[in-house]
C-alpha cells in the first residue's frame, strides 16, 4: 500500500504525497495552485506537496496516511481543479498478501537458492528464495513488486544468478513480527490464510 504524510502541527497544513526518491540537489519544482510539482532534472516525478491540504481533502488522521481509493479520487479532482494534468495511475492493490508455493526447483546456478512459483490470487509469480524451509505447499506471506520493507527496502523486479525473480517470500524478522531465538528461514502460515488476500497477521499487521 501507499503512503502519503499529514503532520499540521509539525509541517504545517500540507500533504506529502512522495512517488519516487531523488537527490536533494537534482530538484525542481513547479506550482499549480496549491500543489508543488518536485521533479528530477530528467523530469521524472518524484512527488507533490498539496498546500492548504484540509481544504481540499478529508483528512482524519496524522502521520503516514494509506493511499486509498477515496483519498486518490480527491487529490486527482483537486489536480483538475489546479490545472495539473498529470495522470495519477497508482496500483493501490495490497502488496503484502498470502501466497501458495506451487512449485519449488533447486536454481541452476546456485545451491541454496530455489525458484519457486507462488500463486497469489490474481497471478503467478516466479520467486527465487534463499531459505532452507520453503517447499512446495506451503501458505506464504509474499511482498510483492512495489512493496515497501519495515526496514525500507523496495521490493523491485530482479534477476539472482541469472533467473527473473518477482517479489520476496518473506520471513517474520523481515516483516518485523515477534520470533523466537531459534525461528530461522521464512514465515509459513496455517490453513486458515486465504491464497491471494492481503497479509494481517493475528497480532500484527503489515
């Protein structure tokens, strides 16, 4: 899921709506009303500050803001209102959800990696996966490509020794879940999980 970030009494009455990262000193901007347009100077978006952000937007909440659908609806009106013609075309689908491994291969190249192909609902995806534990079978929590890491790591299209992999099958410590000292390898989940729903663990979510 996406972010956005409302601080009014920190920032002031301004919405943070990043895109993409970029360095400090390859910045510009331009404005449209009340919205700040910040490109890089190869004019890739990396993101728009909506000013008088309360008049414009139902916001309930401070701090990091899920994306939804009602919220993307709202800042596309008020990019139309302000002359801004940018298409907002944003996956919101979840990108943490359950996935079933139907299949698992030792990788060609490697000796402890597997390529694995995990259903997730509303596509296969091929995986490469380093952990001893993953096998065919099993309920997984898969991030999947666009996904941010507690720790800040975006999940990204790769290539490990030579194979296409898709997304991360991923472990407790790497969703920032509770485990015990000897837990080791990724996270498998009971039977109750349904294949291609987003992940909420049972005492944690992500």
């Amino acid at each position: 899921m996406m972010d956005v970030f409302y601080n009014k009494q920190g920032v002031g009455d301004v919405l943070i709506f990043p895109i993409a990262e970029g360095k400090r000193n390859d910045i510009q901007t331009e404005t449209f009303g009340d919205i700040v347009k910040i490109t890089n100077g190869a004019g890739d978006v990396l993101g728009y500050n909506i000013f008088q952000a309360s008049q414009h937007l139902q916001i309930e909440q401070n701090g990091k803001i899920p994306l939804t659908e009602r919220l993307l609806d709202q800042i596309k009106a008020i990019f139309k209102q302000s002359g801004l013609h940018d298409q907002l075309d944003i996956d919101l689908s979840p990108k943490f959800v359950i996935g079933y491994v139907t299949d698992k291969q030792q990788h060609d190249n490697a000796d402890k990696l597997s390529v694995c192909q995990v259903d997730v609902g509303s596509e296969q995806l091929q995986i490469v996966c380093g952990a001893a534990n993953v096998d065919e079978n099993q309920k997984v929590v898969v991030a999947k490509v666009g996904a941010t890491m507690p720790s800040g790591l975006k999940i990204k299209p790769t290539e490990l020794r030579g194979v296409p992999s898709n997304g991360m099958i991923c472990s407790k410590k790497e969703l920032g879940l509770p485990m015990s000292e000897n837990e080791t390898g990724i996270y498998v989940l009971d039977d109750s999980y349904e294949t291609g729903s987003p992940f909420k663990n049972k005492s944690a979510s992500v």
